[in-house]
C-alpha cells in the first residue's frame, strides 16, 4: 500500500524573487524563482538619441504598465506552478506581492491551501528555509 506524501511549502516573495521550499516526508527541496519584473523600464538600446528628440521612442506610461503587468503574470504563473501540489502553503515577505499572489491563488482556487501569511523584511535563503521548517514544525 502506498501513502501519499503531504507537501508542506514556505514561500518568501517579493516582485524581484520567490524563494520556495517545500518539505516532504522525503525531504527538502528549494527553488528559486526570479522574476523579470523592472519597476522602471528603460528603453531598450543603449545607444544615444540620433537626430531630434522622438518621444515615440520612449514607452508611454499605459504602455509600461501593461509590460509590467504582463511580466509579473508571468512571475505569477511560475510560482503557482511552482507549488500547485502543496497540500498547506506559507507565504510571507516584505511587500505587495504577497497579497497579489493570494489573489491569483483565489482564482485558481488554490487559495484554501494558504496556512498563514506574514510581513517580514529581507532574509537570507537561510533563514527563510530555517523559518519554513520552524512553521511547519511547531504545527
């Protein structure tokens, strides 16, 4: 007879990267996940301006935006799929995107699985690895 393993997964994330580590009864697993995102595009190039002044050649602020968007969606999907198995999820980070995620976990009805979610600052893989299993333990 076969048991099936629990997926117990910590997530730190913030809009640059996503720290995951996952804990089975196999074992301990971390994945990196970096994202794409600039908060501030620059025009591609880094060649000078030939001739006048264009501004066509600088994105307008819509069009940044919906890049920006359209990257972190990306981000997004790469960490959902990242942890789409875990049976109890822990989320925590300094900023945002840890409210966004939440909501991209509601609508792809995952958003059951989230066992806590808490503001931290910056840490070491270390420590957000140290942490996970600290969480996970004291339950």
């Amino acid at each position: 007879m076969r048991t099936s393993t629990k997926t117990k997964v910590g997530l730190w994330i913030d809009h640059k990267k996503a720290m995951v580590v996952a804990i089975t009864d196999k074992g301990e697993e971390t994945r990196l996940i970096i994202s794409k995102v600039e908060r501030q595009l620059r025009r591609s190039g880094d060649l000078p301006l030939e001739g006048a002044y264009d501004k066509a050649q600088v994105p307008a602020r819509n069009s940044r935006q919906r890049t920006f968007t359209a990257h972190l969606n990306i981000y997004y999907d790469a960490v959902i799929a990242s942890i789409r198995d875990a049976d109890s999820i822990l989320i925590f980070g300094p900023g945002e995107a840890k409210g966004e995620l939440k909501k991209r976990l509601k609508k792809a009805n995952l958003s059951g699985r989230i066992v806590g979610m808490e503001t931290v600052d910056r840490m070491t893989d270390h420590q957000i690895a140290a942490k996970v299993r600290q969480h996970f333990h004291d339950k």
